[in-house]
C-alpha cells in the first residue's frame, strides 16, 4: 500500500479479508504502471513454485504462476462392478437379470454419478461494492 493513498480503508479491507482467509500474496511485481495491482494469492503457499509477469494484452501484465498440484484419484477397481452384478445372474430368467442389471447400475449411478449442478459464485464476500 502506497503511504498516501487515497483508499486506505478499501486497502485496509482487502487485506482484513485476505487475513480472514488465510490467504498469501505470491506476487510482488508491479503489473500496472510501477503498481501491483494484480493479485495471486492463496492459502496454501507451499504449492507455489514460482510467479512471474509477462507482458499482457491491455494495460496490465499477465501474473503467471507455477504450482505443485496433483490430482487426486479415488477410482475403485471395476472388479467390484463386476462381481457384484455376475453374482445377481445366477438362476434367474433373462427378464430377472435383466430387472437385476438395471437395478445395480442405477444403483451404481445414484452412488458414483454426481446429481446436482452447481451454481455460478455470486456471493463474493472479498469483492465488496468499494472494491469494484
């Protein structure tokens, strides 16, 4: 924060809601005519391998990040699908396994197949009217 800014209390906020957050600024190079004003923050600081800026398509730079971030996988092995429908097939009539089939693999979808969309973010408690 520049020492006679105009916008101490907006400042003031911006950090209190990073504070709140436990958020980290990255990035201290200015983006914006010897100012930072574009931000890369985050709440987990040891993932960040390196930042930099890059020159941009309008009046600010590009913050470009290198982070350490693995996906998760937590596939079950198909054999459980297997097993679990071919030991419902034994000495039922088509139209039982059948029945069975479509039972399990509903099951299966109810379970494994995400149901509800979610919304767009609206509610932005670190975007205030002050800051827009």
């Amino acid at each position: 924060m520049k020492p006679k800014s105009d916008h101490v209390a907006v400042h003031n906020r911006l950090l209190a809601v990073l504070n709140d957050h436990h958020l980290e600024q990255q990035q201290h190079t200015t983006t914006r005519e010897g100012n930072v004003l574009d931000l890369y923050c985050t709440n987990r600081p040891t993932i960040t391998k390196s930042t930099c800026v890059l020159p941009g398509i309008s009046d600010h730079n590009i913050i470009v990040a290198d982070n350490d971030i693995k996906p998760q996988h937590s596939k079950k092995p198909s054999q459980e699908f297997v097993a679990g429908f071919t030991s419902s097939l034994e000495n039922y009539t088509v139209e039982e396994n059948w029945s069975h089939f479509k039972d399990y693999l509903n099951a299966v979808m109810n379970d494994d197949i995400p149901s509800e969309w979610t919304s767009i973010r609206t509610h932005l408690p670190w975007l205030t009217t002050e800051l827009k």
